[in-house]
C-alpha cells in the first residue's frame, strides 16, 4: 500500500471496527461503491493493518466448544479447561459447575421453568449460581442419600430458586424404590404429584451424566451386585437421571424406571433446552452415549473429555433431531 491507500484504509478501518458504521455508510462518505469498501477492508487485515482477535476467558477453549458442537449437532457447548493437577479418577463437578452455573443464567429467561436433576455437577452448578432470572424451579428425581442433605438436590432447588425469587418445587422421596408399586403409591402422593404436574412445564432443564461404574453412577452405586450384573449383561453404559443407556443411546432396562421417581425419558425429549453436566476422560463413553441418546441439547463437559468425544463417533443423526436411537 502507498501512503494515500494506507491512510484509506486505515479511516475506513477506523469507522466499520471502531465507530460500528456499515459499508454503505463508508461508502458515501468517501464517495466510492461499498464493493471497494469490502476489498479495502479485506486488504487493511491481510496487509496487518487491522488485526482480529476472538478472546475468551482463560478457562475456557472455543475450538473445541465449536468442533464438538459441530460433530455432535447440539445448540451449545461449553469446554472449560480440565485442571492439569486433577487425576484421572476425579469427579468433574467442581470446577464444571461454575461454568454450568454462568450458562445456566444466560439461557434461563423470565417465566421459564428450571428443572434440576439430581447430580453432583447439578448441585455445584446450583450452589455457584450468582443471578438467574424470575423462574419457577422443579426437582426431576428423587433424592439421592449421600450423607450430603445439605448440599442435595433439595437444597439445589431451593437455592436456584431463591436466587431466582421464584417458586420451589422439590420432591421429598427417594429416587429408586424397592418396587414398582411403591414407585406408583409415592408418585400419587400430593407434594410429589404436584412437582410432576411441572414437568411438561420444564423449558430449562440441567442433568448430570454418570459411568456405569461404582462411584460414577448414582443407580450403580443403589443396587445390589445381582441387579448390577444384570444391567451390565444388557449393555449398560451410562447413566442419566436415573435412565440406562447403551453405547449406542438406546434406553435400557425400562423396568428399573418403574421404580425410580424421576422424570421419564419421553418428556425429556420433549423439553426444549436440556443441558447435560460432565467431563473427565473416564466419563467418555457414557457422555457420548447419552449425546446419541437425543436427550440432550447442549453440553458443558472439560477437556479431556471433549479431546474423547472428537476421537469417537457421533449418533447417527443430529442431538437436535430428539429421536430415540431405538426406534430407527
């Protein structure tokens, strides 16, 4: 470039990046078409005139946000740095949470319904919330003992509930049952009925996703070995609000779903957002599996993980469509 072109397009960079004016506007102005507008511009970045840099927060990686999303066909994804000091064993829900927590409160609107499953990633993700706006919050499964009612999924609800200023519907009962018919008496309960008349009104909904492994999974960790071989010998691979899935997606062993107070697999196919909550590379298969599920729309995961779910391949139709792998 010569003096008078640089000095061009350096005014002409000036009001499109700086001062928000269009092409057009910057056309009339220097009294040329906005195609030599458009040429200027692309010239003004390849001759280093005017440098682009897309920054976001230290902890978080954007390609691999975009790469995963891409792959998978869901909404949104969020990849947060996997802590460099953390072992291989270790449970993703601290430092997942507070990111869930910050997209939670961007994709929450006023009057929306929040549904919380339980989960550790769920309950950090509750106990990091800073702003969320005027909702109603629901439980969507039982409680989970584990000598931590302070920080249970109880205690998440009424949390981003007061945080919100919105109403609190928790669910006072275990998640899984001895049988299915003191599933059903507990389901017919009022306190427990009226959180369930909440559930085709979810239009937010955060979930956390478990291995099929001690200490990983929830479900695995409440049955007995007997009925721990059984789900095994059908393929369990993960773990989802009290729902079993095989690697492939397909929701198995439904009669374990009779005795569990949660929200069934069908509405939450029908819920417009639901983001699932985990990371590590030991949670790899079972991530992915519940992505090809059609469960879930959005993901928050770290990573390690998301390093995984590139290598692996994805369900054979986008997360987005919401079709369940074992009716195709």
């Amino acid at each position: 470039m010569g003096p008078a072109e640089l000095m061009q397009a350096a005014a002409m960079a000036r009001r499109f990046y700086l001062e928000g004016k269009s092409k057009i506007q910057i056309a009339d102005e220097f009294g040329v078409s906005r195609f030599k507008v458009a040429r200027v511009l692309e010239s003004a970045v390849e001759h280093d005139l005017v440098r682009i840099e897309i920054r976001v927060p230290a902890e978080l990686d954007a390609e691999r946000s975009d790469a995963l999303r891409a792959r998978y066909g869901l909404r949104h994804v969020v990849v947060a740095e996997s802590p460099a000091d953390a072992p291989a064993n270790a449970h993703d829900a601290d430092h997942l949470g507070e990111v869930a927590a910050d997209l939670m409160s961007e994709l929450v609107n006023e009057g929306d319904v929040l549904g919380l499953a339980w989960g550790r990633s769920t309950i950090h993700m509750a106990a990091a919330l800073k702003e969320l706006p005027p909702c109603t919050v629901v439980q969507l499964t039982g409680v989970y003992d584990v000598g931590t009612a302070e920080r249970g999924s109880v205690e998440a609800v009424r949390r981003a509930a007061a945080v919100s200023g919105g109403e609190a519907h928790p669910i006072y009962a275990p998640m899984l049952l001895p049988d299915a018919q003191t599933a059903a008496a507990l389901r017919g309960q009022t306190g427990i009925a009226h959180a369930f008349e909440y559930f085709d009104k979810v239009t937010v909904a955060a979930v956390s996703i478990g291995s099929w492994e001690a200490g990983i999974s929830t479900v695995h960790d409440m049955l007995s070995d007997e009925e721990r071989s059984h789900y095994a010998s059908l393929g369990a691979a993960a773990e989802m609000s009290a729902h079993l899935f095989d690697l492939e997606g397909r929701t198995i062993g439904r009669d374990l779903g009779e005795r569990c107070i949660t929200v069934e697999a069908e509405r939450l196919r029908r819920i417009p957002e639901v983001v699932a909550i985990a990371g590590g590379r030991r949670k790899g298969d079972a991530i992915a599996a519940v992505l090809r599920s059609g469960l879930v729309t959005s993901l928050v995961t770290d990573t390690a993980a998301a390093d995984y779910l590139m290598r692996v391949p994805p369900g054979r139709r986008p997360a987005l469509d919401r079709v369940d792998p074992a009716d195709h």
